[in-house]
C-alpha cells in the first residue's frame, strides 16, 4: 500500500480565502504530481515536480501554485479562491526517472474543495 | 501531443459476466498501467505493463500491452458487485514532459447483482 497523504479530505470555504492542500509521501520518491478532476469525470494534469526546488506546470491552466522545499512535501496553494475551483485535487508521487520507463504513479486519496 | 482514446466510456453490466475496455493511442508508449477509482478516493495501481505483447494476470483482472506499443486491454472476469468504478488507463512516453503518464478519459462500470 503506497504511503502518500493529503490533508484535509474535505474543505468548504468561501470565496477569496487562501487555502493550501498538504500533500505527504513516506516512500521517499522523486517525482509527484498534483492531478484536478471533477467527479467522475477524467484526471487533468496541473502541477507536477521532478525534485526538491524543481516545480513545472501541467497540461491544465491552474491558478494555484505549487513549492517543493522537501523531497516528501509538495504542497499547492490558491491565493483566492473562487466557486470555479471547485473540484477534487489528487496529488500523486512516482519513484521513476524520466528514462526508466517504470511509471508507476501512487496516489493520495485526494482532497474534495468547495468553495461557496 | 499525445493521445489516448479509451473505451467504452460506459458499461451496465450483469453480475457474473465478463468486461473488456481497452486504450488506443496515437503514438508509441513504454509503459501501460490500469488504476481503478471508487467515488471520493484516488485511483489505485491494478495492474502494470512494461514490455509490448506482454499479458498479465491480476486475480480476475487481465491486462495486455499491444505488440505495436500504441494499444492496450484490459479484461474483468465474472464481474462482481465490488468491480464498480471508473477504470483509467495510463501510458507513459519516451522523455521531456512525455515522461509524465497520459490517462484516458476513463470507463465508467456499474454492476447489477
């Protein structure tokens, strides 16, 4: 079972604060990744990390910003939030480099965001 | 940039019968994954392929890497209420970004008992 941790599981929250998504991994992994999907529907790409201090934006346009000071922290961040960042944020890590073609990614069980 | 097309989106399946969904994309990948996700969690590793034309077994779960590396099935035996979910499939290219999975849009199974 991966060791990868996200807190909180659920917030509500109003419009204009600033909130962060912690995000936690134990098993020591280079890569990770924070994922923005809306229920049932399909994983987008938004932030994702290949190391302390390296941090690149995915395939999906985010407000939020992301920090990796610590190889087993990558927490993100919106400024101000607002209604259309409702959604779940998954984050995920990978021991992978970008040659071995061993991929897999372990995720978190995800943080559900409502902003009112 | 890449794609992957998956498929079905959705399936209303009978207990006891058997599942196929499978993933097609427009180029080359070196690795092919299946996760499950049940409502509210994150997805979960089933299965993972490594090598193209290689089949492997997960319980009832079967999962095969396409010989032209650009396709991908997997199958669900005797379906059981538990099976319900989305089902995503995951590739992962060569290099750069490419190095990052592409998940597919994902099936969406529901069992009746």
């Amino acid at each position: 079972e991966a060791d990868i941790y996200q807190t909180p599981r659920y917030l509500v929250i109003g419009t204009g604060k600033k909130i962060t998504l912690e995000c936690s991994q134990t098993m020591g992994h280079d890569k990770m990744y924070w994922y923005q999907q809306d229920p049932g529907m399909e994983l987008h790409l938004i932030h994702y990390s290949y190391g302390v201090n390296s941090t690149e934006k995915g395939d999906l346009s985010s407000e939020s910003t992301v920090s990796r000071i610590r190889t087993e922290h990558f927490p993100l961040t919106l400024e101000s939030a607002r209604p259309s960042h409702t959604s779940q944020y998954l984050c995920a890590s990978s021991a992978s480099t970008l040659w071995e073609g061993r991929g897999e990614l372990f995720f978190g069980e995800g943080s559900r965001l409502t902003v009112l | 940039g890449q794609q992957l097309n998956q498929s079905p989106q959705s399936m209303f399946i009978q207990e006891g019968e058997d599942v196929s969904m499978n993933c097609t994309s427009s180029s080359i990948f070196n690795t092919w994954l299946w996760y499950k996700q049940d409502p509210g969690e994150g997805p979960v590793l089933l299965i993972a392929l490594y090598k193209a034309g290689e089949l492997t077994s997960n319980g009832r779960l079967t999962a095969q890497f396409g010989i032209t590396r650009k396709d991908s099935f997997l199958n669900i035996s005797a379906s059981i209420p538990s099976d319900v979910g989305i089902y995503f499939c995951a590739g992962q290219g060569y290099g750069g970004s490419q190095g990052n999975l592409i998940f597919g849009k994902g099936t969406k199974l529901s069992v009746k008992p």
